[in-house]
C-alpha cells in the first residue's frame, strides 16, 4: 500500500491500466486528446503488478474494472467514474487543480 501511495502522489494523473483491456486504451485517449500526458503503469507488464494489484483492491478497485485513475493523488475510480466526470463537465477542472492540465 505504500509503494502505491508513492506512485500516486508523484505525478498528478496516474493510471494503471492492463494493455488488453479496451477501456483503459478509451481512457487513455481521452487523456491524450485533452493533451494530457498521463503516467501510466500497465499492471501485465511490470513485476509487481500483482502487488500493486492487491493493494488497488484494498482501495476498492474492482481488479476486474481497469483502469484505475488517480488524480492529484486521489483515486477517482474507472472508466465509468471518468466518462461521467467527463460528461458533467468536471473533469478538466479536476485536471487543472491537480496540475495536469495547463490549458
């Protein structure tokens, strides 16, 4: 749980992603189009996956639900939490707070 406190809290959009899952390369887009540069850890392919894994779940990151998204340090949650943010207009807000978003 520490590590994953770190990752977090050094970058203001952090993703953990799995490269087969098709709604973590959606939201990973929409990032991009906004012209934000996310820090993305895909949990298949580095070697503490798995830890980092478990400690999302204690969160209460569905393992299942990728991706999982912080922003400014906090867990947002998925793509179904992004997408709505997103529709409600709050989430380039949400981006410029956090300093991931200079525009």
């Amino acid at each position: 749980m520490e590590r994953l406190n770190k990752l977090v809290t050094k970058k203001p959009l952090v993703i953990f992603s799995m490269t087969t899952c098709c709604m973590s390369h959606t939201i990973k887009s929409l990032f991009y189009d906004f012209g934000v540069n996310p820090t993305i850890y895909e949990l298949d392919e580095i070697a503490n996956g798995c830890e980092i894994e478990q400690a999302l779940s204690r969160l209460g990151c569905n393992p299942t639900m990728m991706p999982a998204v912080f922003i400014g340090g906090e867990f947002v949650g998925g793509a179904n939490e992004i997408m709505s943010l997103h529709l409600k207009r709050s989430l380039k807000p949400m981006l410029k707070n956090a300093g991931a978003l200079w525009v």
